[in-house]
C-alpha cells in the first residue's frame, strides 16, 4: 500500500496534479467572474432598455393627455357663448367622443352639475345630475383637471379629465369632459399595450396610492398592487430602475417612469429568467474560446513538469548504481538544466568520487597484508581463479624463511618484521606487472609468474634462493629460504593439485635441508 502511494507521488505527478489544481480553479473562477459580469451587464441592460421604454410611453401617453386637455380646451372656449344652445352642445359631445378616440364618453355640465350634453347618448344622462368624484371635482375646483381613478355612477372604473367652460365675462359656466374607462378599450390601452409582450415582459400604469391604472391582466385594474419588493422605491422615484420579485413571487426587472401631469407611473418590466436567457450562449462562446488556452497551458506545464522531474529521476536510477565504476561518467552526461538539479547532481558526483575512493581502499586493504603491502591469501586466490578460468597458464614458487623462529627469538619479534619486508622487497623485484607477490602465511610467501613455464620458474626459484641468501638483512645479517615450484598448465591438472604438489615440493625442501628449490611432482 505504502509503496503504490510513494509511486504514485512522482515529482512530474505531483507538479501535474498542482498544476491541474491550478488551471481547474482559474478556469471556473474564470468562468464564473465571466457568468457574473455578463449576468450584471444582462441585468443593467436589460433594465435601462425597459427604462428607456417607460420613458419614451410617459411621454407619449403625457402628449396624450395634453392633447386631450387641449381639444376639451378648444372645445370649452367655444361653448362659453353657447351654452343655451342644446343642439349645439350635442353635436360638441358627438364631435368630442366620436373625432378623435380620446374618450370613452363625453360629458357637458353647467355650473350646478346638470347634465347639458352627453355621448354617447345612450349613457341617458343628459338632465340628470352628475353626482361622481370627478364631476364634484370639476364644479369644485373650476380649473383643468384629471381625475384620480374612481368607480362611476353607472359602475366604471374610469379616469375624467375635464375643462371648466367661462362666458365672456369670466362666469362660470359648467365644464366639458372626457372619461376614460380603464377596463374598457379605451385610448390608455391602445398606447400602452400593444407594444411589449415579448418574453412575459409587460407594462402595468400606478398611481400615487399604488391603484393599478392599466394592467395587460383584466381583473387587477382597479386594485392595489400589494407584496412587489420594489413598488414603493417606484413610487417614490420619478424615474429609474430596479430589481425586484412581483406579486406573483417572479423575479423582475423594471424600468420606470412618471408621467408628470398626474403622477401616475409607468412600469416596463421583464423576468430576470427569460432576461438571462442569453447568457447561455455567452458562457458557451466563453468556454469555447477559454477552453483551447487552457488545454495548452495545461499541456505546457505537463511538458515542463516532465522535463523538470526527467533529471532528477535520472540521477535517481544512477544513485542506485553507485558501485558501478561507469556511473561517474554517466551521473555526468545527465542534462541537469536548473540550478536545483545541477547542484544535487554535483553533490551526487562528489558522493561518488568519494565512495569510490573509499571502496578503492577497502578492495586494496582487503587484498592486501597490511605489514609488508604484499598481496594476501585470498587476492592470490582470486588471482589463481581468474587464470584458471582465462586459461592463461602460470607457475607458482613457494616460499618459506627457514628457521625464522629463531631470527625472532634472537633478534626480537621487531626484526622478525623487517625481515618479511625484505623478504616481500626482494620478491618483487623477481615480479613483472601480470606477476604477483603475496604472504599466505607468517614466513610463506607465493611468486606467481603468469605464462612462465615450469623450468624458467625453477630457474627463478634458484635465482631467489641465492638472492635471499646472499643478502644481508639489518640487524639479523643472513637468512635463507626454501621453494616449492609448480605450475598449472592449462587444464592438464587441476588447480588443487598443483597448489598440494607446490606444497609438497616445499616441504621437500624443508626435509632436503632447507635453503634449496624441489619441483612438484
Ligand atoms: N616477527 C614475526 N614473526 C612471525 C610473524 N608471523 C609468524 N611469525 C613467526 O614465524 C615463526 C615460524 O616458525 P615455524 O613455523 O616454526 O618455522 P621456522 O622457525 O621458520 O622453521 P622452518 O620453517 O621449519 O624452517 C613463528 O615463531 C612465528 O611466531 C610475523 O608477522 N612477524
């Protein structure tokens, strides 16, 4: 379990995984900042158009008004001389309602309220007094006015706008009016709704009191628009926009405006849903062209992380490999192109110069015999073996310091020792490169002659008899050494019994009297 973790945790992995990490977050954080910039650009656009458009019906529906007022104004001017003449003042109604559409009905009343004229004149109110808010207003107030809306006398739901009408001399006389029956076809509706459906956007008109004037729904005009979150920051505003739920829990967006001749305001307002519906596409066209980016940047740092981790997993196999004589060169052609991997494999090459420096030493100290430097037992055995296995033939002389025991009784164990050292010092020089001198004992030692044939040994052994005891050893003077010679001749004996025949050569010598080489038989 713990190695698949440590396995999977490479450097190029890991790099990999944070640079994943990395690119996942920036993209979604990408994308969402994305999503809520363009869902506030939606949302701001979406209301200054609708804010636009209430604007520009304001001001329709306001030349509207004036216009009406103007043509009730015109009228009233005409009727001030004219009032006795009932004719005149029906045809005036009939004009009024039926010229322009302005007005679902047309009233003429004289100063007490009485009805002069009306039309159309199926409404039957003509000698009848006219009792309704509006008209109260009107005889009260004597000047231009429009009505708040209020339910009449034959039960509509309707808005009056009238004109007082002087004589001459300044007296008034009564006032002309129109009404505007506001759940009726009337002129508000045919300003208002035709236009803007789309979408479940719609127009809806309120007053001051938040009576609903004009509605695309029937059955709210008339009523109080209650539970929309945004109404009484409409209603205090003269213009603006807003983001508010409606009456119905639906999240909307609104643009306002009034119209300043009677306060009403109109709201144009569409469903944030149906507004968003474009962000769909955006954030498609978002992502289409983020996505390439961010696969290449991601493919890059893949790429970089291999060849960032490609050295150190290097250096990693050769740091298992150390005790290869080649590794140095190979640790070396490794390509470490920054500064961490260039430091860690300096600091490997130099472990292994010192390693192998180290493991230098321990082979020369475990092959050799460390009081004369001659080669020990166990180097000549590898030595012999490795010959043997090359099929090079070689010869060995056998040779043991005769009576040493009393060099050391009578000279001292010290002067045994510089003895076996110059002893080893004379050997040598009998010794060629491919040629070997070792200690196999206290006082034995081995000249192995590589490709020396089994006489030219004996003649050796005879040359360093006589060498050793013509020499003259410090302090102990005069010494001698018997030789046992042998020789492996390819195969023709085997190891084994050259090195017992060497060996009972040697011991020939012994019994012959010491100072004299035998050749084993
Ligand atoms: N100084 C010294 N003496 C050693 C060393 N190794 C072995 N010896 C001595 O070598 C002597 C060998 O004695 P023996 O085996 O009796 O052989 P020898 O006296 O040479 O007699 P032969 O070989 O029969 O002629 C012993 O006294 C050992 O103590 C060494 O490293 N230094």
């Amino acid at each position: 379990m713990g190695t698949l973790k440590y396995n999977f945790l490479k450097l190029n992995r890991l790099i990999l995984l944070l640079a994943l990490t990395a690119t996942i977050l920036t993209f979604v954080n990408s994308f969402y900042s994305n999503y809520e910039v363009q869902k506030e650009q939606l949302i701001t656009q979406r209301i200054s158009v609708n804010q636009a458009y209430a604007h520009k019906l304001a001001d329709t529906t306001e030349v509207f008004l004036n216009l009406s007022r103007q043509q009730l104004a015109y009228s009233a001017n005409g009727l001030g001389t004219k009032m006795q003449d009932k004719t005149f003042l029906a045809r005036e109604a009939n004009r009024l309602k039926y010229q322009t559409d302005s007005f679902n009905s047309v009233v003429i009343s004289n100063a007490t309220g009485m009805t002069q004229a009306a039309s159309p004149e199926t409404l039957g109110l003509v000698g009848k007094q006219l009792k309704s808010a509006g008209s109260r207003e009107a005889l009260e107030e004597k000047r231009s006015l429009i009505s708040k809306p209020y339910i009449s006398t034959i039960n509509n739901l309707l808005v009056f706008i009238s004109t007082p009408i002087f004589s001459p001399e300044h007296d008034y006389l009564g006032f002309v009016g129109g009404t505007i029956y506001l759940k009726k076809p009337n002129i508000l509706r045919e300003i208002l709704g035709e236009h803007f459906y789309r979408n479940g956007s719609y127009i809806y008109v309120v007053d001051k009191r938040k009576k609903i004037l004009y509605h695309p729904d029937q059955d709210r005009i008339g009523t109080i628009a209650k539970n929309n979150t945004g109404l009484d920051e409409i209603i205090a505003q003269k213009e603006g926009g807003v983001s508010l739920r409606n009456s119905r829990g639906i999240d909307m967006l609104a643009g306002y405006a009034t119209i300043p001749s009677t306060d009403w305001t109109i709201v144009t307002q569409s469903p944030l849903e149906s507004s968003l519906l474009p962000l769909t596409g955006i954030m498609e066209k978002v992502i289409l062209k983020t996505l390439p980016m961010t696969l290449a940047v991601f493919v890059f740092i893949w790429l970089f992380a291999r060849a960032i981790s490609h050295p150190l997993r290097q250096l990693a196999d050769k740091a298992k490999t150390l005790d290869n004589p080649a590794v140095s060169d190979e640790i070396e052609r490794i390509n470490s192109w920054y500064v961490e991997s260039s430091s860690l494999k300096k600091a490997i090459l130099s472990g292994v110069k010192l390693l192998q420096v180290q493991i230098g030493q321990l082979r020369l100290d475990a092959d050799t015999d460390p009081l004369t430097g001659a080669k020990n037992r166990r180097a000549l055995q590898y030595r012999l073996e490795e010959l043997v296995a090359q099929g090079t033939q070689f010869s060995l002389l056998s040779v043991d310091i005769d009576y040493f025991k009393k060099v050391n009784d009578t000279f001292g164990h010290h002067a045994g020792d510089e003895v076996l050292k110059q002893q080893v010092d004379i050997m040598n020089r009998f010794s060629r490169a491919q040629d070997m001198v070792a200690r196999t004992g206290g006082e034995e030692f081995v000249l192995l002659l590589t490709e020396v044939s089994q006489e030219d040994a004996f003649a050796v052994a005879e040359r360093l008899r006589e060498t050793v005891s013509n020499e003259v050893f410090e302090e102990v003077g005069h010494i001698t050494v018997s030789i046992g010679v042998g020789s492996w001749l390819n195969n023709a004996r085997p190891l084994k019994k050259v090195l017992l025949s060497v060996d009972e050569a040697l011991y020939g010598a012994k019994a012959n009297g010491r100072n004299c080489c035998v050749m084993g038989k």
